[in-house]
C-alpha cells in the first residue's frame, strides 16, 4: 500500500498533535517545563529519556536502581522529576498503579534488567486486569548481549507480553522520545492499561540529538470512542420497553470519568444501580437506586437483581466470573445492552444484544439524549412492581454480621468504624482476600476515587504500596491500607519508604493470625483441615503460642512508623481517632480480630448465582409469585 505525500503529512501532522497534547494534559495537571522540550544535540540517551520524561509531565516515578537502568539514574539526579527510592520492585509497579487509580494520571515505574524488571511482572499483570494507566521503564543488558544469557538477562518483553497493552525494546538512542510518547499515549488512552519501554544500556548511553514533539507512528491503534447512533438508540427502545432493568456499573465508568453522566442516567431511568467491586464509589452508596455490590461476596439484592432482570446495561462492565458465578444460569431472562471501549470484551463471557464500542462517558451522554427522545414520545417504563420486590429483598436481607462466640473483636465492626470516622472523602486501599470484601461491603463509598484494589488479578501485597502512590498523588488527602496479615507480610517493607520520603498513610492490619479467606474455604468446602494457613507460632498441639511473631506493632516502629494496637471493641473508635490525628507519619494499627470470622453473603466458585447464601446455612426465601 502506497501513501501519498500529502497523506504521509497529515498523518505526521496528527502523531505530532498528539504527542504535543502529552504534555500536561493526560499525565498530570501542571504544563511540562520550558526547558524539557528544548531541542539539544550530542546528549545521552539516558538525558534524553529524562527529558522525554519531563516533557510528558511526569512529576513521579517510582523505583530503584541497578546496573543496567544506572545510566538513567544519572541525569535524573539533576530532573524536576522526584524519584521515590522503593525497597522492591513490586512495591514501585503498585505505587505508580495507586497513585494513576487516584488521581487518573498516568503512573510510571523504573528498574533494572533482569530481577528487577521481573519483580515488575506482578503488577504490571495487576494493572492490565484493572485497566490502570502504567508505564515501566526498565534497563536491558547491553544490545549485543540481549540472547546470550548474560548477568541479569531476561526477555521481559516477551515475560510481559501477555500482561500489557503494549511493550516496546528501543534499538536506537534517537527512539527514545518517539517511544516514551507512544507509551504514554497508549497508556492513558482507549481502554488504559500498562505501558513497558526496554533500553539497553548502550542506548542509555549513546549520544542522540533530542527534539520534542516527536512523530508517533501507531498504525492500527485508533480506539472508538464515540459510540454508533443506531446501537445507542436500540439500546434507548430496550430501556424503555424494560420492566425489570438494572444498571451493571464496572469499573470504566471510573476510567472514563463518567460518573455525573451515570447520576444523570440514574435519576433519568429510575433504575437501580449496581457497583461492581471495581466500581465502587462510582455512585454513591447513600443513595436509594444503589443496591450496592454483585459478585460472590455481593449482597443478595444486588446479585438477585442481576438474576431476576429483563434487562441489563452494562456500562464498562466484563462479565467477570466473580459477577456471574455458572454463566450458564447467569440472569436467564434478561436482555443485554453492553457499553465498553475494548471491543474484545463485548461478547466474550455474555452474548450482548445490543453492542456498544465507545467511551462511557459519551456513550451515556448519547444514551442520555436518545432516552429523552424515547420519553418524551410517551414510552416511559413502570418501575413500580420492580421498585417494591427490590425493596422487600432489601429490607428482609441487609448487609450486616455477627460478633464472634469467642469474645474477640469483629473485623467487620473494626473497617465499618474505620469507615465511619475517616469519612468519604479518605481513600482506601485494599489487598486481596477477607479484609478486601469487608471493606467493600461496609465502608460506604460516595465519591469516585476514595476505593482502590487488586480486583481482578487478587494480588496480596497490592495495598501498602498502593496507598502510598495514592497518598504521593493527593498529598492533602487521608490514605487508608486496609490489609490483611497475610498481605500485609508481602509488601509491609514500603512502610521504610513511606517514612523516609514522606508519606504518611495509615495502615489498619487486621490481624486474624490466618489466611483468612483460604481458611474460610477449608472450613466450608475441606471440612475444616487447615493446612497451611495458620501465620501465627504454635505449639506441638496446634495452639498459639503467647509470642506474636511478628509484633506488627513492633515492626512498624522498626520502619519508622507510629505502631498502636487494638484488641478490644471499646478502643476501636479511640485508637482510630488517634491514628486520624498523626499527621507528620505513617501509622499502623494491628487490630487483633477473631479468627473465626466469614465474609458473607457468598456464592460458592463455579455454582449459581440462585444459591447465594445470606449466611452460613442460610438460603434466602423470595415468596411466592415473585419473579
């Protein structure tokens, strides 16, 4: 295929535009330097990353160096850029994933060849499931080493191949700006995801001439983000014609920054809403159209709601298994209207009746006006019917749990006070497990934003570092790791970090002295034979041990940190508040909780979303001539 001269400079002049609109618009708020964009001769490859750098706007990265990504180090010591030294490479890749979920700039890592880039692939993985904005920079052994199995070689192009949205090995010093654009380009844009750019260290240090902006040069990459009239008005006739609709929120409403349109879709409806674990926050919790959280650990409205509907709207949604249990008997009577930007997740997991490729928030504003077409012609649903069996659901099976036999403190009442007294306007990281789902069932969310988590690849050690990328991007802002013990071991090392550079987020561990969701399946489904998931010392006969190994309150003061401990209800809401006063550094509370505790409702792995369970044994009854 030939191309012409003047399409070849149209298609110049529009990758120079969008590498031009890089600079303080996609990846922070404030304009890129004078002085990054100034074109310079004989400079370095690692100055001109620097500089490509500086000119995107970056104002963090977070990593640590090693002998293949030095050269970089180098330049970067004299950059506007701050670098927040980690102490592992996984903790980098979930800061710079926290700090783009809080603030929806694009957040960027760094680290050496071989180990350190691998320490990488986990959360890279993270951020590919959940759609975060990354960018990696690592170091590469030299070129002519690159297959020779050199010290510190690994192909982490290819390793990370699957959990990217794209990856880059830069040949050429003069490749870094065009490179550096690209990634930052792909990574906030379409469908977010993370971003890898390999250097060699002799590219790094070859000498290059820098100029900005660079030509982007992505053949076939051209997101849709308006969606097609036609699918936008049949999916208007489906909504109005619905007697039993439910609005299915995933996390891409968040991503594309379209919750004002998703109220005003609400309040135009009369729908009720459900927030997926991704999405929590993206409407508020107070108010009454939202039924709260589907999923395995939903509540039974919500995940009944799904069951029993003649329609769903999924707005930025996947069909994750943990929404639809067997998929096979996933909501049997219902339509499907699916509005996501990745086409590739239209149709995967659920036919959709009416597919919608675009972004969500033009999507919703177009829904918006083909509705009002819709109601004002008179075809306005009766959601009556539909409104009085969801609130008899709600009112006969709300949310709540039970005090353990033993005396010990509830993790449930722990992370609801927490809740209560940081407020809506705090942020708060989660890991994986327990302590995740409690804190997505009884923290109330209003605003977008305020909750972060590994929610589709699970990753224990996500929390910790996370909140301190969070805390970095919105320094004015309280930061809550809620974590469990478990978690907490994985990562708890970024805690020196937070200390030394200044982030003083608040950790609430709450402390089971288990895996506490691995053992609460080895009590449902393997008969309560715990194998390897007690943390704490025991004696010969399986009892604790009075030692705490470790003292997490100790531990924290070890890295720097203000350590409390709470083991009693009566000091919950006390130690809390003075957790809320310290300001100057981080904190961790070790809240000793029953080991007993089970996170509920709950639908088994694999079975219906029909058994969900309210309670353990406890199967929830829906009346006769209900649908």
């Amino acid at each position: 295929m030939t191309t012409t001269p003047t399409e070849a400079a149209a298609h110049e002049a529009a990758t120079r535009e969008a590498a031009a609109s890089l600079a303080g618009v996609e990846t922070t708020v404030r304009p890129a330097g004078a002085e990054a964009v100034e074109p310079a001769t004989g400079i370095t490859g690692a100055q001109s990353l620097v500089r490509s750098l500086e000119a995107v706007g970056v104002e963090v990265i977070f990593g640590i160096p090693g002998g293949a990504i030095l050269p970089a180090y180098d330049p970067l010591f004299d950059s506007k850029v701050r670098h927040v030294l980690v102490r592992h490479e996984q903790g980098a890749g979930h800061a710079a994933t926290g700090y783009a979920q809080a603030t929806g700039k694009v957040g960027v890592c760094m680290a050496t060849s071989g180990p350190g880039a691998t320490n990488l692939v986990t959360p890279l993985a993270d951020a590919h499931m959940d759609s975060v904005p990354i960018v990696a920079i690592t170091g590469q052994v030299p070129s002519r080493s690159i297959g020779t199995d050199a010290f510190q070689e690994a192909d982490i192009r290819g390793i990370t191949m699957p959990v990217t949205k794209h990856n880059f090995l830069v040949t050429k010093a003069e490749e870094i700006p065009q490179r550096i654009a690209e990634a930052f380009h792909l990574a906030a844009t379409g469908r977010p995801g993370p971003v890898l750019v390999d250097i060699p260290k002799d590219v790094l240090q070859a000498r290059t001439d820098f100029a900005w902006p660079p030509r982007l040069d992505l053949p076939g990459y051209k997101p849709t983000t308006r969606p097609h009239g036609k699918q936008v008005r049949e999916a208007a006739t489906m909504i109005a014609a619905a007697r039993r609709p439910v609005l299915y929120v995933g996390g891409g409403v968040l991503k594309a920054d379209a919750t004002a349109e998703l109220a005003e879709l609400a309040a135009l409806t009369g729908a009720p809403v459900v927030t997926t674990l991704m999405a929590r926050g993206a409407y508020p919790d107070s108010h009454p159209q939202n039924l709260g959280m589907p999923g395995m650990h939903g509540n039974v409205t919500a995940v009944t709601a799904l069951q029993k509907a003649d329609l769903l709207v999924a707005l930025g949604a996947r069909f994750d298994d943990r929404v639809t249990g067997d998929l096979a008997s996933f909501a049997p009577e219902a339509l499907v209207v699916h509005a996501d930007i990745d086409p590739a997740e239209i149709g995967k997991n659920r036919r959709a009746d009416v597919p919608i490729v675009g972004d969500a928030k033009e999507t919703i504003t177009a829904l918006l006006d083909a509705l009002r077409g819709e109601y004002e012609a008179g075809r306005t649903p009766d959601l009556s019917a539909w409104w009085a069996q969801l609130d008899d659901w709600r009112a006969r099976y709300p949310l709540g749990y039970d005090w353990p036999e033993d005396g010990s403190l509830s993790p449930q009442y722990v992370i609801e006070r927490l809740g209560a007294i940081a407020g809506p306007d705090a942020i708060y990281a989660a890991g994986v497990g327990q302590h995740q789902m409690w804190a997505a069932q009884f923290v109330k969310y209003e605003k977008p934003g305020t909750w972060l988590n590994s929610g589709g690849l699970g990753t224990m050690g996500y929390a910790v570092p996370a909140a301190m990328g969070a805390k970095y991007g919105r320094p004015d802002t309280t930061v809550w790791a809620i974590d469990g013990d478990g978690c907490f071991q994985m990562t708890n090392q970024e805690l020196a970090t937070c200390a030394i550079e200044g982030i003083p987020i608040k950790v609430a561990v709450i402390n089971n002295g288990n895996l506490g969701m691995v053992r609460q399946w080895q009590t449902l489904f393997y008969e309560g034979r715990y194998s390897n998931t007690k943390l704490h010392a025991q004696n010969a006969d399986g009892t604790p041990k009075p030692v705490r190994i470790p003292d997490f309150v100790t531990l924290a003061e070890a890295l720097g940190c203000v350590g409390l401990r709470c083991e009693t209800k009566d000091d919950v809401d006390s130690v809390i508040e003075k957790a809320m006063a310290i300001t100057d550094a981080p904190v961790v509370i070790d809240f000793v909780v029953g080991h007993d505790a089970q996170v509920w409702p709950m639908v088994a792995a694999g079975a219906s979303n029909d058994d969900i369970l309210a309670a353990r044994d406890v199967r929830p009854v829906f009346g006769e001539g209900q649908v």
